[in-house]
C-alpha cells in the first residue's frame, strides 16, 4: 500500500468526491488560485474552475453562511476555515444554525457540509491562531465533530463526511500535514462515529485522538522498552463520542489516562474520564489521569509553546503515576 | 420422614448459639453435610451441616436469633411433605426462647430485643465492605465476587490503596500467608469526630475474651522472661527454601517459629502443661495455637501435633486455618486443643510485648519483629537480624529458670534452624 502524507492523503479524499458527485465544491479562503493556506486543494482550481472551487473573502460567518445555504438547496459544499480559531467569527452558524436546521424544520432541510478547519498549536502562530478548541464544538448535539490521527483515517472519514448528511465539523491538526502513513488507493470508507484500537498493550488503556494520537505512540514505544504495553484508542470522532472500544480495553486494563491537545479544565479528557467512571465503575483499579494542554493562552516563544502542549515525556509520566 | 435438625453443642462449654444466617431457604435441595446454616458461638463463628438429605422444609428461627444447645432450627424431608403439628409449635417456642433469653447489660438507650443486639455482629459478609477501607473499586468488585475481607490486606497502591493485584494476590494465597501473625481489623475502624458518648454491643466473641482474659489476668500468677534471637539463619535459611516454593506455600518467619516452639515444648513438657488444683497435666501432644486477629477479636488456631510435621505442612496448615478464621467459617477442631501459644506482631515492627496466658496452657510466647541491627560481632559492629520475644508462664506450674532454658532451647532451634530440619 502506497505510504503518502495525511495531505495528500485530504487531498485524494476531496478530489475522489468531487470526480464522483458534482455537488460536492470546496470554498474558502486561498483554496482556489493559492491551493490552499497548507496546500491541500493544489491543482484543484485548474481542474474544477472557479464554480467548484471558489475563493471567498476573508469573512468566516460568510463562507460557512453561504455554505449552509447551498447545502439546505441540495449542494454538498466542503468549506474551509483556515485556522478553527476563525470558526469564532462564524460561531453562530456552526453551533446555532447548521446543528439545528434539520431539527427546527421538522426534517425538512438537511445540512449535508463539511467545515474543514484546521487546529492546533506548534507552529509558533501566537495564542489566538494555535488553539485546539475541539471540545466546544463537540458540544453540540446535531454537529458531528471528526478530528483524525493518520491519514489512513483522514481520508476515509472526509470521504464519510462528505457524504454524511449532517453537518460535519473535521478538524484537522496544523502540524501533521507531512505525517506519513500507508492509506488505500481509490474507494476507502471508513465510518464515522467508530472509536479505533491503534497499538494493543495490557497494562494500560491510553484515549487520544488527533495529535495526541501521534504523541502516545511516541510514548507507547519508549513505554514499551520499560516492559508497559501501553494499549491506544483514537477515538477519531468526538461526536457521536463511541465509547465501546475505549470501555472494553478498560476493562482489560483497568487503568487509563486521556491524552488531548486542548486545555484540561472542561476538555474531551473530562468527557472521556467521567464516562468511564460511570459505564465501568467496577473496573477502576487507580484515578484516571489527563493529560492536556496547560492552562494558559498559547506563548508565541518557541520553547514556552512547547512546554505548554502537552509532550511524549508527560504522557509517560502520566501513564507511570496511574501504574504506580 | 421429616427430621427437625437442632442446634448443635460445638464446645463442652456451649450453652446457646446465635443463628448468624441461613444457607439454604425453605424449599431447596439439601443434600446430607451440605451447610444448611452458620451460628455463632462464644468462639467463632461456624457452619452447621445438614445431617439429612431432601428439602428445607421449615425454618424454625429467624437470623439473629440466641439458640439454646439441642433446640430445634429446621426441619428437612420429602418436598411436599406435611411437617408435624409440634414442629411448627416449636416455631412459638422459639418467641419464648427469645423472651427468655435476657443476656447481659442492655445497651443504653437501646430498645431493640437483647437477641438481636446480640446478633448484630459479623455475617462474615457484612463485614466486606466497609465504606473506610481505601481500596479501588475494582478491587472492591473482586473483593465482593470472592468473598475476601479487604480489612486484611496490606494494599501497595499509593497510600496503601488495596488495588486489582493486591486481591489477586490474596486469592492465590500470596497475601494471605504474612497472616501468621496478628493483623487487627480494629485500626481500620471508622475514624468519626463525634462527641456523644457509643456505646459498642459484646459480640459473644468479645465476651469470651474479656471473661478468659480477667480469668487468666485475676487467677494465674504469671512471670515474664525476654530473650533476643539471633535470626540471620532462619532468614537466609527461610530465602533459600522460598526460592523454590510457589507463591502461595512459601514460608513465613512464623512458621518457623511455630516449629522451633513445638521442638522447645518436646525438652520443656512442663511448658506444655496444664495447672490443675493439686496437680499439673503435662500434655502427651504438642498442639501449637497461633493468635489469629479477627473482626472484633482474635481466635487461635491450633496445629495439631506440631512437633512431628514438617515445615511446610505445618505453614499450609496455619494457612488454611488462618483464612477459614479470617473469613468467619472456623470449623471447632481448628480452634480447639491448642496446649500452648503464640502472638506475633512481628509484621506491625513491634520490638517486643508481652501476652496473657491462654488458659488452660500454662504458657504463651509473645514475639515481636525480625529486624536488621547493629550487632557487636567478635569486636566488631555489623549489621545483623535480631527478634525478641517474650514467654508469660503460669507460676504455679513453672519457675524463672526453666522457662529461660527453654527460651535458650528456642535460640538453639531458630539460631541453627537445621535442627528444625532433622
């Protein structure tokens, strides 16, 4: 199987839905003419033209607006923030408009949109384009909330969500667009909704997505030299949160931390620790730890950032403290 | 033919027993030996088996109540069969047991029947989970599932939180072998701030122990004799033999005490004896009880023989016996005949105590903590194991000297523990 990068991997994913339904087309700031802020939509416009690929101005409320409307008329637009801190300008339309419409109106609108944004802190943008304010949106019934950690994942969701038709807020993370992973050429679906197993261990149960994914692999090998086989679930989508595979390495553990990019105090980590407790109560051997983001707005400064978010060595420390 | 079952004399001394729970309900299958209930006795709490086969039919006392010895408790026959007119009327009778029964001093401000006050104490169930103990909830679950009291382990999370391998551990016989020596659930009682005065109901188990020990303590005149024991043979002895012995058999310090005692005891048969008026009975066997704490006293339990089994049937033995006390289901052999005993608080890093004669034996061994010291060796300071002990004897039957020497004949067998092997 071919190894590409998870941007190629967004890239084949929207171009093999663009080929295969008309209605499907992208909108957003610089993804036409540009290619995209992170090049992702590069050669789209020369492929598709300007109806298909549009460019927009630098007004979130209206892009995600517009693609609201287009999708209650039966289009399937894919409209991009280009960081999910702007999705803040289009609050009203991603949490009170597009969850809701299909509810509101009896059933008779459905919102088939995709927002991709793009999260996360790394790269040095300052504190308000380096958030990871994923557990806000998740919030929100009627908006479902995908946020992959390998492109094998990355494309397969997209393509669900595009075809989904609910709206679907897919986040994807600002430092792992060069991630390498093998991913399946041409038709490759996978679910949304559907919590995955991605490394098995026995001694403890660590719950990630996205980035944070990336980081407990990391600390899972350097673990593993110490004989802790640490056991993976990536949860992929925060909304419809599935919760079997997380419940079910528990069990087998019986110990766990949760490992998330965005601040700990009412984070995904929350979410996660509070449902373990009250669906496997009987199976908690130690407290759950979370690992997270500190509770400061991101520094600019290099080394601050980097000791802000959370790191492989605070997941191993974490994973250590609940083994003790 | 329906058979009424009575209650059961489970000691020369039993003149009642309490009806802690019933096994098996009216209707079900009962087959002859099963356990059809456990009582309470002054002792311990034990388990009634059915000497007949064929169904519960009836029930004749309700749980908690005070018994007297050959009265009936239930009756098992044919499913359908008619139980007799007098049988039932017995169940009237066991009201006037009950009004009859007047035991010892009401609690203040109590208004519950005596009986049942008397029955409150440990189904050994209830005594699983209590709220103050620190253990997780996994640990708890599979606690419950096994029937294990989490009191009497020693939990190695943080904060000696009892996690998933502590019970697990327990359940393979790992924990349950330090059991030897005394392990109190009293310290981990509830720790309430209350400024009312509680007042705390005897269990007869309770009661049995203040009247032996004011027995002992008003009527024996004891004396005391202490003597340090040099143990790094029995330590490394105990480590090289453990190496080869799976988890759940391996040796204890006690168990090695308890076989160096029953040797001493062979030398000293005046130790191992019993004062009687114008007489003493040195006793033909040696039967070493260990003091075993339970919820709400201690109980000791007795290997018959001691002297003639070798070490590691002798700690399988202890082992058995401890966890049948511990769990309440203490069968009247393991707690009876002891002709001397043993205390160890070893594992509390006690230096060394003195304990009250169990009567009717005429002496007992107290025995502190295995500890590496400083030890002055052929002019040199060196770092050694060490463990006192004290032994208290009954006066009347034995004097100062002998039992030094027999605490010497001690030091012979636990400073050159090969002796305990021929």
């Amino acid at each position: 199987m071919a190894k590409i990068t998870m941007r190629e991997a967004i890239s084949q994913a929207l171009m093999e839905e663009m080929d295969r339904d008309p209605a499907v087309f992208i909108m957003g700031e610089e993804v036409g003419v540009w290619g995209g802020t992170y090049a992702v939509t590069k050669g789209f416009y020369d492929k598709y033209g300007p109806d298909r690929v549009k460019d927009t101005p630098i007004a979130e409320n209206a892009i995600i607006g517009a693609a609201i409307g287009a999708a209650m008329v039966g289009q399937r637009p894919v409209a991009e923030l280009m960081t999910i801190n702007f999705a803040f300008s289009a609050m009203d339309y991603i949490v009170n408009q597009a969850p809701k419409l299909h509810y509101m109106f009896g059933g008779q609108f459905t919102v088939p949109m995709v927002i991709r944004a793009v999260g996360g802190g790394g790269r040095q943008l300052g504190a308000t384009h380096s958030q990871t304010p994923d557990a806000i949106f998740a919030h929100f019934p009627g908006l479902v909330v995908v946020s992959p950690g390998t492109p094998e994942d990355a494309k397969g969701l997209l393509k669900s969500a595009i075809r989904s038709n609910d709206p679907v807020l897919f986040i994807e993370h600002a430092t792992m667009y060069q991630v390498r992973g093998e991913v399946p050429e041409g038709e490759h679906l996978i679910p949304i909704g559907k919590s995955k197993v991605q490394r098995v261990g026995k001694d403890l149960t660590i719950v990630t997505y996205c980035k944070g994914l990336e980081l407990s692999m990391k600390a899972a090998d350097e673990l593993s030299k110490e004989g802790i086989e640490a056991e993976i679930v990536d949860l992929r989508t925060l909304r419809p949160l599935d919760m079997e595979p997380v419940l079910a390495s528990f069990k087998k553990t019986n110990r766990a931390i949760v490992v998330e990019e965005g601040w700990k105090s009412y984070g995904v980590g929350s979410e996660i620790v509070s449902r373990i407790y009250e669906e496997a109560f009987d199976y908690v051997d130690a407290p759950i730890i979370r690992v997270a983001q500190k509770e400061v707005p991101l520094p600019y400064n290099r080394a601050l950032e980097q000791a802000a978010l959370p790191q492989a060595p605070d997941i191993i420390a974490a994973a250590k403290e609940v083994l003790r | 033919m329906a058979e009424t079952i009575n209650m059961p004399k489970l000691g020369f001394d039993m003149a009642e027993g309490t009806l802690v729970r019933w096994v098996k309900q009216v209707g079900e299958n009962i087959n002859k030996g099963d356990v059809l209930a456990e009582i309470e006795t002054d002792k311990a709490t034990v388990e009634v088996e059915s000497p007949a086969g064929g169904v519960v039919l009836q029930l004749i006392v309700n749980q908690g109540d005070v018994v007297p010895v050959n009265a009936p408790i239930a009756v098992v026959g044919v499913a359908g069969e008619k139980v007799d007119a007098p049988l039932v009327e017995s169940g009237k009778q066991k009201a006037d047991v009950k009004s009859d029964e007047k035991p010892a001093p009401q609690p203040q401000g109590k208004t519950d029947s005596a009986p049942q006050a008397l029955s409150t104490p440990q189904p050994p169930v209830s005594s699983l989970q209590s709220p103050e103990i620190k253990a997780s909830p996994l640990a708890k679950k599979i606690a419950r599932d096994n029937n294990i009291n989490l009191a009497q382990l020693q939990g190695t999370g943080p904060g000696g939180r009892v996690v998933r391998k502590d019970v697990e551990s327990a359940l393979s016989g790992g924990q349950m072998s330090k059991v030897s020596s005394l392990q109190s659930p009293i310290s981990s009682l509830p720790i309430v701030i209350s400024h009312e005065d509680e007042v705390v109901q005897l269990t007869k188990l309770r009661q049995a122990i203040a009247r032996r020990m004011t027995e002992s303590k008003t009527s024996v005149p004891h004396f005391y004799v202490s003597h340090e024991y040099k143990m790094d043979a029995v330590m490394a002895m105990r480590k090289q033999i453990n190496e080869y012995l799976p988890d759940n058999e391996k040796l204890s310090v006690n168990d090695f005490i308890v076989k160096a005692v029953a040797l001493a005891l062979r030398e000293f048969p005046n130790l191992n004896a019993t004062f009687a008026g114008d007489k003493v009975v040195r006793h033909g066997a040696v039967n070493v009880g260990v003091a075993v704490a339970v919820t709400g006293g201690l109980l000791t339990v007795v290997t018959k023989n001691t002297d003639q089994l070798p070490l590691r049937q002798i700690s399988g033995d202890v082992k058995q016996k401890v966890a049948r006390a511990r769990d309440g289901k203490v069968k009247p052999d393991d707690i009876e005949g002891s002709t001397f005993s043993i205390s160890n608080l070893g594992m509390y890093d006690v230096e060394n105590f003195i304990a009250i004669v169990n009567p009717p034996e005429a002496a007992i061994l107290a025995v502190g903590s295995a500890r590496e010291v400083p030890v002055v060796d052929n002019g040199e300071i060196k770092a050694g194991w060490r463990m006192k002990a004290t032994v208290s004897v009954d006066h009347r039957v034995s004097d100062g000297a002998e039992a030094a020497q027999f605490m010497q004949s001690l030091a012979k067998y636990l400073e050159t523990p090969v002796l305990m092997l021929v």
